[in-house]
C-alpha cells in the first residue's frame, strides 16, 4: 500500500523527491500518512477533494484483498 500511495503521489507533483509516506499499523488498520512539498499540496488534494479521493477509493480496492482498512491521511 505504501509504495502504491507513493507511487502515484510522485507521478503528480513536481517536487518528487519530497514525498514522503510513513505506515502506522494497527491491528485490522492501516494509516498511511503522505507528506509533499508545500507548493504540491494543492496537486495531491485536487480540485474540491477528488484527487485524494480518488487516491483513497484505490487504496480502499486494494486493501480488501488483505481484508485491512487504510486510512490515507494528508498533512503539512
């Protein structure tokens, strides 16, 4: 999950050396947290949100074959 968040974060902004995702585990959840350059944020999170919800209806595919929740979290 986290290359797969990784991975698209850095096909999307300019600055791709700044990505960051850091994986908190818990039990039957995962929380993803993605960091990006400031000036990239804007990219990530998309027009009205879609972006990062598309990101996050990918990511929600792709862990119901490991029947785990992940969560995508975007901060500064």
């Amino acid at each position: 999950m986290k290359e797969l968040i990784t991975l698209m974060a850095k096909a999307l902004v300019d600055d791709p050396e700044k990505v960051e995702v850091q994986e908190i585990k818990a039990q039957q959840t995962v929380v993803l947290e993605l960091r990006v350059a400031k000036e990239d944020l804007g990219k990530v999170i998309g027009r009205k949100g879609r972006t990062a919800q598309a990101m996050r209806t990918i990511l929600s595919c792709a862990s119901a074959k490991e029947q785990k929740r992940v969560i995508l979290e975007i901060v500064e």
